[in-house]
C-alpha cells in the first residue's frame, strides 16, 4: 500500500497531536498509519512506510499495545506478526479515555484521598490549602465518578447524547442555558 500525499499529511499531523498530547511522535504516526490502513501490516512494511527505524517500530507498537489501541494479527504460511487497530472511532476514544483515567486520574485520586487523610493530624498546612485540595478531590473524584457511569452507557445512547451538545442542560432542574 503506497502512501498517499494525503495519507502522509493524515499521518504527519496525528503524530504532531500525540506529541501535544504527551505520546512519542512516532507511536501516534504508526497508530494512523494502521488506523488507515486496509489491512494489518508487518513491523517491517510499517518502519518502510514510515521511513522509520525498525527497532522504534517495534518499541512503538509495543506502546500501543500496552495501550490497548492494536493488536497483532498472523497471516498463514507467514512468520510474521501484523498489526492492525483494535476496534474503530469509538472504542479508540475509549480505550484512550479509559488508559488516561487509569495512568493519570486513578494516581491523582490516590495522592488527594491520602492527602486528605493526612490533613486531619496536620496542623501545618494552612486551613485554606487544605480546602483548596479538598476542593479538587471532590472534583476529580466526580469527574471520575461521571466517567464511570457515560462509559456504562450504550454506545447509541452516547452517540445521541454527543449530537444533543448544550440542549442537554434543559433538562436540568432551575438552569437556565444561552441560546445560539
């Protein structure tokens, strides 16, 4: 599969997106190379592609791997691994909501319930940092709580959900919303 001019700029600019959004350049390029691609690809068709190295092809798909985000795929008669994405848009934004809360929010949550703990004996931290960490705890715990409960909902029910946007507050009881 030869790549495209426009499959190049796709690819370019998803692995400038994973570097804003703390992934290695090339994990994200390989990840929308095998998200583009027809079929899954050996490592050595990917690093050929994507005129990339073949050990940082197999170090990045190990990555996506740990992520979640591509599985390995085997051909009859072939030695070789092949890869391909794990699912489609939707369990792609899954997936990576999903590894995000489990690497960064689930630790963030652990340290504030602890610092919480530890704030009852503290007589040194003063009253308004406490409550300033307390403030964020029930923050994150909620915003951790909402996660749980939109992920365990169906899949159309979310998609509705997305397409409704700010027409969602209506529903809430004494708010008021902007009109557009």
């Amino acid at each position: 599969m030869p790549v495209t001019p426009l499959m190049q700029k796709y690819i370019l600019h998803w692995g400038e997106m994973g570097t804003r959004w703390g992934v290695n350049r090339t994990v994200a390029q390989i990840h929308a190379l095998l998200y583009l691609a027809p079929q899954a690809l050996p490592a050595e068709d990917i690093a050929e592609m994507l005129s990339v190295a073949r050990s940082n092809v197999s170090t990045s798909i190990r990555e996506l791997q740990s992520w979640g985000l591509i599985k390995v795929e085997h051909v009859l008669g072939d030695r070789r691994d092949y890869f391909s994405v794990n699912g489609g848009n939707w369990e792609m934004l899954t997936t990576i909501l999903e590894e995000r809360k489990k690497r960064e929010i689930e630790p963030t949550l652990t340290m504030l319930r602890q610092c919480a703990l530890e704030m009852e004996e503290d007589r040194e931290t003063p009253a308004e940092v406490k409550e300033k960490m307390s403030a964020m705890l029930t923050f994150v715990a909620t915003l951790s709580d909402w996660f749980d409960q939109v992920k365990a909902l169906p899949k159309s029910t979310l998609v509705a959900l997305m397409k409704m946007g700010a027409k969602v507050a209506k529903f809430i009881p004494g708010k008021k919303t902007k009109s557009r």
